[in-house]
C-alpha cells in the first residue's frame, strides 16, 4: 500500500496530457468535486474529493459488481478494506496519518487501482490516530498499461 502512496507521488509531474475510458463515469461519484485527469502513453490518473465520513467509500460494492459487469477481475494479494499509517516523507514536523482503501481490478492488459484515502494528523508520540478527523475522502484511480506492473507491486490478476 505504501508502495501505491509512492507510486502515486512518482506519477503525477510525469503525466502531461488527458484522455477518458469508458469506466470513467463509473468510477467518478456523481458528488466528486475538484475532478482532475491526467494521461500519458501507458498511465492515465483520475484523482477528486468527496465528503464521506469514514469508514465509508467513495466506490462501493456496487461500483465493483458494474466494474465486472464491464468484464474487470479484481486481482488479489493485498490487504483488503481500510489501512492505516503514519507518512514521515515530508520530514519531522510533517508527519501525518493516512488512511487507505486499495483495490486493483484487471482486464485487456489494463490494471487499474483505486485508492480511497483520509489524511490526519498524528499523536504527541508520532504514532497514527485511529480515525480521521475529517470527512474530506481523496479518490486516486490509476490505470496503467505497463507490462510487469503487476509483480512489481506483488499482486495477482487473472
């Protein structure tokens, strides 16, 4: 999951261009604001917000079971429902909780990964806080057509 946090981070200076998929309405919830896309040859980023109060998301299992109505599988070997860590990248002082829902869901030679994400602060100790104190959920959906992506992040897909 840290791995997608970094992934993520990597992504979004290198893409410079836009472009759409059929699953994007899907995938954008009807009160998703700040919606931004962004593509490049073999990588395409949806990222928005949504206020939903957790442990709730943005894409549920409806969303799912219409993603394998349009032929999607959803790939396993990685932690399931909500994760929760404290991101030190910023440096000290600027440390912060995030919590994160991941799925990675395949089809044609396409992963696609949907991260659903709070940011919190932390303790006086530096340790992660166990809820969020916001309702602000930050949706990130990644596609990506690179060949070996897949064993990189330890997944498996049909």
């Amino acid at each position: 999951m840290k791995k997608l946090l970094g992934f993520s981070v990597l992504l979004a200076p290198l893409i410079v261009g836009c472009s759409s998929s059929a699953i994007d309405e899907l995938l954008i919830h009807r009160e998703a604001r700040d919606v931004k896309k962004y593509s490049e040859t073999n990588w395409r980023q949806i990222s928005y917000t949504l206020d939903v109060k957790y442990p709730a998301t943005a894409l549920t299992d409806a969303t799912f079971a219409e993603m394998k109505k349009f032929g999607w599988s959803k790939c396993s070997g990685y932690r399931e429902g909500w994760d929760h860590f404290v991101d030190a990248t910023k440096g000290e002082g600027q440390e912060q909780t995030v919590f994160q829902n991941n799925s990675y869901w395949f089809k044609d030679g396409a992963l696609v990964t949907i991260s659903m994400r709070y940011y919190a602060g932390i303790t006086k100790d530096k340790r992660r806080v166990d809820v969020p104190d916001s309702v602000q959920q930050q949706v990130v959906i990644l596609e990506n057509k690179n060949p070996g992506v897949k064993e990189k992040l330890g997944i498996t897909c049909p």
